[in-house]
C-alpha cells in the first residue's frame, strides 16, 4: 500500500513593506491571532510588522503576542501609501 503525505496548507500574507510572514499552522482562509506561529525569510519571526489592512502584529520569537486593531485613519493612511507604491512599479512602454 502506498502512503500519500499531504502538506498542510499554510497562510503567507504580505506585510504593508511587502515583507512575506508564513503561518504555518494558519488554515486558508483563515486569520492569524495571539499564539500563533510566524516565520520570515525561513527564520521565526522577530518585531512590529504593519499589515495593508492598518493592524499591527507584535511577534517576539516567532510567537504572535499581540494584535493592534488599526485606527481608521491609519489604514486610510497606509491605503493611500500601497496606492502610491504600486502605481511607481507600473512599468510603461512607449511606442
């Protein structure tokens, strides 16, 4: 009989410097919280890392130990930030 592993999914999400956490043991679809798991670069992950959506993830060691809730004005803020950041790596050709 042959033996099939399935990889667990896990959850990469972007940061608002578009930096990649992975959630390993995140399922799809869902959101992260306090206690979970957090790598970057292949590396626990280690400091304040501003989401696009305005919170705040405060991760020590890898481990999540608290979540900030975004003010209104800072995500309407970081909005506008990622806004103009994307529209600069737009890449025209003229002909």
């Amino acid at each position: 009989m042959k033996r099939t592993f399935l990889k667990k999914a896990q959850l990469t999400l972007q940061t608002a410097l578009a930096e990649e956490l992975v959630f390993s043991e995140v399922e799809l679809g869902q959101n992260p919280s306090v206690g979970d798991e957090a790598m970057l670069d292949g590396k626990p992950a280690h400091g304040t890392f501003m989401m696009p959506e305005g919170h705040t993830l405060i991760i020590s060691e890898g481990v999540i130990v608290e979540i900030i809730p975004a003010s209104e004005d800072v995500a309407a803020q970081l909005k506008n930030f990622i806004k103009r950041r994307n529209s600069r790596r737009r890449v025209t050709f003229k002909k």
